[in-house]
C-alpha cells in the first residue's frame, strides 16, 4: 500500500510549480528553529558557526489522499529532492553556503500537509562588541527568508507566532541544546519581517532570529586577569628594594615586557576594529604607562644615589627646593641652635646635622721658627693640598 501511495503522489507530480489551486494564492511556510549547538564565535573575523535544524511546515494540495484507500496508512516518507521546496535560505550567511547539508526525506500527511526538518550548520556574520572584553555580551542574528519568492506567493510565519503578533519571546527550541563551555544563552527571540527593496513593488517576508548571549569569563579571569593584576602590583615593590642591589631597573624592564606579552596575546584573541577599546586593553595601556613611569623615576634616584661631593656639585634650584621649600610645605622647622659659651673658637657647627653630635677641630698650633700668620705645615704639603683641591673641583665642574 506505501508503495502505490508512493507511485500514485508522485506520477503526475511537478516538483517545479507552487502548491496552490490558483496562481494568486500565496503559500504559507511554518518555520522553525532549533538549536543543536553553537558551536563557535569568531571573534576576529566576526562569525558565529551553529548546528541547527531548520522546521518548514507548508501545505500542498496535490499530495491528498484518503487513507481507506490505501490500507489506512495516513502518512509516508518522501523524499525532498521529489516534493517542491520552498528556498528558505540564510541571508546573512559568511561562507557562502545557504543551503542545508543535508535533504532527508519529508513528512507528508493525507491531509496535504508536508514537514521537513533538515539539519544544517550555518556560519553567519555577527557583529561584535568588545568594549567590555571579557565581560561583554553579544547579540547575534540568523535571518531567513525565501530568496526568489515575494510576500504575494510565500509567506513566512513563525511556528509559535499569534496572530497580530510579530515578535516571539522564546523563538528559538533550546530542548535539544548542547551546552557551550564558553557562552551562556540568555534570550533567543524571533521577529517576522517585511523588507521592501528597491527592486521591486512586493514586500519580502523574513524571520530574524536573535541570540543574545554572555561570555563565561572564569578562562580569562584564571589565565588573563589575575596575572596581569598580579603582575602589576609588583610595581610597588621596585620601590621597595635598595638602590645599592643594582637590580630596580631590571624589575621594573621585567614587569613591562610581561605587561607587552599580555597587551600582544590580547591583541590576538579580539577583532582588529577602531570602533571600541575593550576594557583589559585599557587596563593594560594604563598600566603599562604607570610601570614606564616608575621606571623614570627609578632611573632619576639612582641618578641621585650614585652622586658624591666629589663628582657632582648641588645644584641651586636642588637646595633652594629641598631645604628651604619643602620643608615649609611639610611643616618642619629647622632647629635653633645657640651659641656655646663654653664653646672654643675653633668648635664647628652645622646646622644640617639635626641633633647630631658637634665635633671639635682644635686650630693648628704655630711650630716653633714660624710666624702666627703662616699655617703650620710645610709648603710641599701645601701644594700638594692645592693641586688635589684643583682636581676635585676640575672633576665637580665636569
């Protein structure tokens, strides 16, 4: 009985021609979406790859029959290169592929009714945004449509679509979803569409579906994030070591190349696009700019350290901020210091010293054959003293 129902269906059957009586009625095509899985988000090139099955449900006349006469049987498989397909394709496909990857059979019933549910995987265009990298959430569409049908011959209607209602919250079947490891799906609505094109009068009817979906963030967090924080806070601890140890540039060198490293790997993963700075990106510039601050500053205390009295004079502006104006910004006074009675003619005190202990340089005492007015040394030391005085004063200038 299946097989002369199969014979009889398809004897006189044109698969080329629309299922209407008349050429002004139009088909309706139920159309539904259910989502296997997704299976990647470019970020770079700006593509989502989904494994999904396509659900077209329509009408066809020709294809009646009353089960009694057919030994009861009310439905049988046919196959789909057989029957007349609507082109229900993806308009914003990315690989050039807008067909399904497979045509299995159809489902048609004795009251006319034919459901096709043939699996694809489709690669579409997704515009992202990375301003909020890796805590961003994106919003990418899947719009189907007949390509060379208009409104008048083939209408599209959403499989859970109520009349005078366009949008359907929950328009994507989620049942059968196997669950991605680095995206959550937060909402699948789906929206009926008429698009009017310049070429022609007659409106085109489409159904968008939109994945709106969040980034699980514990991958980037682990390997991304908390390195770079940690990274960055050792910064502090440049200031922390001696400038004897030699090794405050080098650290400071280490944590910018490690920061460069992080900056380099992020450029990688998002898309090349001017539009947005995502946020880590930000981080990791502004970071980068502190540690080549720090470096700066290392670099002008061990200028400072490594100065002496005896290669080096201080500058006047040094003294003049330094000794006389930061210390009435801090609110420090110097020390009053009063003249010692008891004190000897030849006890030198320094006001700078801060409390330390005040030495006593007792004058050169005249030898025995010199005059007062003749310092008591010999005149080959004195000379010697003037040259070496020269040559630190030569070197101090330089």
């Amino acid at each position: 009985d299946a097989k002369r129902l199969h014979d009889d269906l398809l004897s006189d059957y044109n698969r080329l021609i629309r299922p209407v009586g008349n050429h002004s009625h139009k088909v309706t095509i139920v159309v539904g979406l259910k989502l296997s899985q997704l299976i990647d988000i470019n970020l770079k090139h700006q593509v989502m790859t989904t494994n999904i099955w396509l659900e077209q449900e329509w009408e066809d006349y020709k294809l009646r029959w009353n089960p009694e006469e057919y030994g009861g049987v009310d439905m049988i498989h046919v196959p789909a290169e057989s029957l007349w397909l609507p082109d229900i394709v993806l308009f914003n496909n990315a690989d050039g592929n807008y067909e399904v990857i497979l045509m299995n059979k159809a489902t048609v019933y004795s009251t006319g009714k034919v459901i096709w549910k043939p699996p694809a995987l489709y690669k579409s265009t997704c515009e992202i945004d990375v301003e909020y990298f890796p805590f961003d959430e994106q919003n990418c569409l899947m719009k189907f449509g007949s390509w060379t049908y208009d409104g008048l011959e083939v209408d599209l209607q959403h499989v859970k679509q109520r009349p005078g209602v366009a949008i359907v919250e929950t328009g994507i079947d989620m049942s059968e979803f196997y669950k991605s490891v680095e995206w959550d799906i937060l909402r699948v609505p789906a929206k009926y569409n008429n698009e009017f094109y310049d070429c022609c009068d007659e409106p085109f009817p489409d159904i968008t579906f939109n994945i709106t979906m969040r980034r699980k963030t514990l991958f980037y967090t682990v390997n991304l994030i908390i390195p770079c924080v940690g990274i960055s806070f050792l910064t502090v601890l440049v200031f922390y070591l001696p400038s004897d140890s030699g090794e405050k540039v080098t650290l400071c060198i280490s944590i910018l190349v490690s920061l460069t490293v992080f900056f380099l790997l992020l450029a990688e993963i998002i898309p090349p696009t001017s539009l947005a700075v995502p946020l880590l990106g930000k981080y990791l510039l502004f970071t980068m700019i502190l540690v080549t601050l720090s470096i700066s500053v290392t670099v002008g205390v061990l200028n400072v350290h490594f100065r002496s009295p005896s290669t080096h004079r201080m500058a006047p502006w040094v003294r003049r901020v330094f000794v006389h104006l930061m210390p009435r910004l801090l609110l420090m006074r110097r020390p009053q210091y009063k003249a010692d009675p008891d004190a000897g003619p030849g006890q030198a005190v320094d006001p700078l010293q801060l409390g330390r202990p005040r030495i006593v340089v007792p004058e050169p005492q005249p030898q025995a054959g010199t005059s007062p007015d003749t310092p008591g040394c010999a005149p080959e030391m004195r000379k010697a003293i003037d040259s070496v005085l020269f040559i630190a004063d030569h070197i101090r200038k330089e």
